[in-house]
C-alpha cells in the first residue's frame, strides 16, 4: 500500500479524534498548576503561573515518595515471579499437552480467566490477613495467580512454535530437562517475556481492587490506593488532587514515552497468540 | 533417563499448583462453601441450605444491581466495539503520522482506570456543566452524574473511553493479518468501501471480532474501579455494579455468607454470557 497517496481525509479524523485522547489529560496538567483562586475563572484556560507548589505540596501530603516506592516494589517483584513461574510453568504443559494430567492442568488454570474476581473476594480478605500476607508481598504472590491464566495462556502458545528438536539435541549431549530450560527455551522465549512482563506491570501498577482488599498498613498503599484514601481532603481541593492524579499516572506515561513502541508490540504480539 | 525427565517437568508446575490451588481455587471453594451458611465475615454460622440463594433474587438492591450492571456492559460493549473497529480501519489506512497516531490511542490503556475516573468525574460535575450553560446547551448544563436516570451514560462514555485502547489494538492485529490482494482484488471487481467491509475485511476479522466481544463483555459485567471512581454507586444505589455490592456489603456490611451466594450467581452469569457468546460468534465466523 506505500506506492498509494496519503488519505489525508482519514488522518484529518484520527487527529481530530485524538482530541477526545487528549482532552482529559490537558485538563489534568491544567488543574494541577492553577491555584484554588483560578478556579473560578474559564477551568481550561490555561494557568497564569507554572508553579510547582501543588506538586510539592501533594507529595508531602499524600507520602508520594513511599507509595510510589511500594507500588515499583509490587510491579518489580509481580514481573519477576510471572516471567520466572509462568514460563516454567508453560514450558512443562506446552512439552507434555498430550498427557492427560498436564492437558487437564492447562484447562484448570485457563478456566481461571472466567472466574470473577468477587467470588474470591471475600474469602481471600480472611485468608491474606490469616497468614499475615495482606503486604506488599502478598500483593506480588496473589498478582501472579490471577495472572497466571493470561500469562500461561501467551507463553504455551509460544512455546509451541519452538521446534523441539533443540531440545533433543541438548538432551543427547546430556543436558538436564532444567539446563535445557534456562540454558535453550528460556532466551528463546525472549519476545513472550517482553509481552509477560508488559501486561503484568501495567496490570500490577494500576491495580485498585487487589491493594484495596489485601493492604491494610496505610505506609503500604500504592499509588490508586493513595488516591481512593485522599479523597476526602481532595474533594476541598481540586488542584492538590490534580497534582497528586497526575504524579501518580506520570511515571507510567514517561515510560510510555520512551517505549511506547515496545509496549505496543508487546501487547499486540500477546493478542495475535 | 525418561522417568528423571518426567519428574523435572513435575517440578516444573507443582509449585505453582499449590501457590494457584491455595489462592485461587480454595477461595473460590470457601465462597461456595459460606454461601450455603449464614456466616457475617465473623463468629459462629449454620449451615441455611439454599436460603441465601432464593433471598438474592427477591432482594431488590441486588436485582436492580444486576440490571444496571447488564445495561451498562452490553452498551459498552457493543459502543467499544464500533468505535474501535474504526478507528483500527483508520490506522490501517494509508495515512500520515500513523505511529504517533497509534500510539496516542493506546494511551488509555497504560492508564490506571481508577484515576482516570476521577479526572472523569471533574470532567461530568464541573466542566461540562460549565460548557453546557455558558453554550445555552441544557442537556449538559447539569452534572449528570447526579441524575440516578443519566448518572450510567457517564459510565459508558468513561468505560468506552478507557476500552476502546486495547480494542483497537486487537483490530489492529487482525487487520494486519489480511493480505493486501485481497483488497486489490475486490477493488477489481468495483466493490466500494462498504461492500469490501461487510464482504472482505469483516469476515476476515471476525475471530478478532469474537474474542473482543467475549473480553469487553465480561470485563465490563465485573466493573468495579469505573463505578468507585466516578458516582461511588450512587445517586442512591442506581449505578451500584454487582463486584461493588459483593465488595461493600460483603465485607462492610457483615453479608459474608449472602454476598458469597450472590458471587456464586454471578459466577454462573458470566460464565454462561461467555459460553453463549463464544457460541452465537462463532456460528456467525463459520458462515
């Protein structure tokens, strides 16, 4: 289609769409820089100053710093237990689909993806709080089960296309089923880590209803928690609540800037399978 | 030799059997279990058979919660779905700036949806409003959000707002799985843009179809940090979703046992919509 001309009839749309993209998130940076005087004045116009004031106040009041800390730690240690566990994982049931216990394990943790999460809900509040789980780390073990349907579900499907030959030859020159893993499939499966490790850090950073449940140590609430917890002081203060949603989202869309073609190749390779 | 190998390969899955048996499979398990009781989340219970569950459908909060919960994810879905569709044919066509494009739309999705919703509530209660009456528009001049009859509409426009990222995305992938000929060759025999839709691109995608209808649906029926965020359930009751009565009753409100039996209900719902759809979609794809 690269020898056809530019429709530019349809990128004039798309453009026009993204205003409706957009919008929200102008309003955002507009808010969080005005003063509570300015609001009585045209809400989208734009600040009469670029004062940090808000921001440094939100940090302080909303201990940004510490839940910015405690959501990286559930995302970081939730990434690496789901690439670590569920290619493992995948590996063995991709490699030995034909016996019945294997095929019926696929099917049991593949179902999990119909379960709503209410049903568990409740039972889990007692059970995390019972075995002194409701922490971060908790958080980062139950992130992993109920992400291990859709990871599982990715990583067989790519295993499969790895000829297994490989792994014959490996086992000839005497290499252990667990060499031939981490030494030969694990690098192969490479661009399903990248998918793995895209889908389940946004999940794990934008996660409300998992810390909602689970957290019960204020100083370890993650960045939606705080917002949901401030909401009473906010509704008094729109700009301090302005700074404080936009430092919160602001990390993720930083790093979007600079990956954003990785992070869409990832969860496109991810639906394709 | 083969049995070591065997054995490894056991190694391989039984820990995260267990890790998946006790955290997922138990739970769900113990819900069951609790909704045939009378237990509050607290001290002792008895086992009441299955009066948990004929209370559920006679108890008007939780039907009316079921009925806003089902309107709501069917117009969702079928909006995302349209929206989507097209804007995947935009970004499909020969265009300008289409990375930059793509990558604007896929913004939504590295949102988290429960802060958006927030930026979203500004929007319906002060800025609109603002806008309706400086433009003499009355339907806008009010915070619908306020309407227990208009407060879902804002809802919808938020969830589509938010969905139609990842939707597009998976369009993108399924158009990008037609071979150019076929569109040369349907220009040949003079089909305009709406017969190669229907009769070439549609059919082409319409696995993709199928799965996004499947996902968007049951994804919208267990909403939860859309409804938090921007009405809280309220005014009244009137957009209070299924996941957000199990969550505040059930834990808040000493209905361990009763909001057990209404998420075991809904645990069939869902599974019997997806069945359903899988079904009807399907059908449709072989014809």
């Amino acid at each position: 289609m690269s020898g056809l001309k530019i429709n530019w009839k349809i990128t004039t749309l798309l453009i026009l769409g993204t205003l409706f993209i957009l919008f929200p998130l102008y309003l955002t940076i507009v808010i969080a820089f005005k003063t509570p005087e300015e609001m009585g004045g045209n809400l989208l116009a734009l600040p009469e100053s670029w004062s940090f004031d808000n921001f440094l106040t939100a940090i302080e009041v909303t201990n940004f710093y510490q839940s910015f800390f405690n959501s990286l730690i559930v995302t970081v240690a939730s990434v690496v237990m789901a690439i670590l566990i569920h290619s493992l994982v995948a590996y063995a049931i991709a490699r030995n689909i034909h016996k019945k216990f294997y095929k019926f394990l696929y099917i049991y943790f593949i179902s999990a993806m119909f379960v709503p999460f209410p049903i568990i809900m409740l039972p889990i509040v007692k059970q995390t709080s019972f075995l002194g789980m409701d922490n971060l780390l908790g958080l980062a073990f139950l992130t992993i089960v109920m992400h291990l349907a859709l990871n599982v579900f990715i990583y067989v499907g790519y295993v499969k296309t790895i000829p297994i030959a490989l792994e014959e030859a490996a086992t000839i020159d005497g290499a252990s089923t667990w060499t031939t893993f981490w030494k030969i499939i694990f690098p192969l499966m490479t661009p399903m880590h990248a998918t793995v490790g895209i889908l389940t850090a946004l999940a794990a950073w934008n996660d409300f209803m998992l810390p909602l449940i689970v957290l019960s140590d204020e100083s370890q609430y993650t960045l939606p928690l705080v917002q949901y917890a401030f909401q009473g002081q906010f509704s008094t203060n729109y700009n301090l609540a302005f700074a404080s949603y936009l430092l919160a989202i602001l990390p993720m869309i930083i790093v979007y800037i600079f990956a954003q073609k990785w992070i869409i190749g990832g969860v496109m390779r991810g639906s394709v399978k | 030799m083969k049995a070591k190998k065997d054995r490894a390969f056991l190694w391989m899955v039984v820990p995260a059997f267990i890790l998946f048996f006790a955290f997922h499979t138990f739970p769900v398990l113990q819900g069951v279990f609790f909704s045939f009781t009378d237990y509050k989340g607290y001290g002792s219970w008895d086992f009441t058979g299955l009066k948990n569950y004929f209370n559920v459908f006679q108890d008007t909060r939780a039907l009316s919660a079921y009925g806003f919960t089902f309107q709501f994810a069917i117009i969702a879905t079928i909006l995302v779905n349209i929206i989507s569709i097209f804007i995947a044919l935009g970004l499909n066509a020969n265009i300008k700036f289409r990375k930059t494009l793509r990558a604007t739309y896929f913004i939504p999705y590295i949102l988290s949806v429960l802060i958006v919703s927030y930026i979203f509530r500004f929007i319906f209660t002060h800025v609109l409003p603002d806008i309706g009456s400086s433009l003499g528009i009355e339907a806008i001049s009010t915070n619908i959000l306020g309407n227990p009859d208009l407060a879902w509409i804002g809802i919808v426009i938020l969830a589509v707002w938010q969905a139609a990222a990842f939707n597009t995305l998976l369009y993108l992938a399924g158009l990008a799985t037609i071979d150019q000929q076929v569109y040369e060759a349907a220009s040949i025999d003079g089909a305009n843009a709406w017969q190669t839709f229907w009769k070439v691109t549609f059919p082409l995608v319409a696995p993709f179809f199928t799965i996004n209808m499947v996902v968007a649906m049951k994804n919208f029926l267990m909403a939860f940090d859309q409804i938090v965020g921007l009405t809280g359930g309220g005014p009244g009751t009137s957009t209070e979703s299924i996941s957000l009565l199990i969550y505040t009753s059930g834990l808040g409100g000493g209905q361990f046992a009763y909001q057990s039996a209404n998420a075991v209900i809904y645990f069939i719902v869902i599974v019997v919509i997806s069945v359903f759809q899988l079904r009807v979609l399907e059908r449709r794809e072989a014809k």
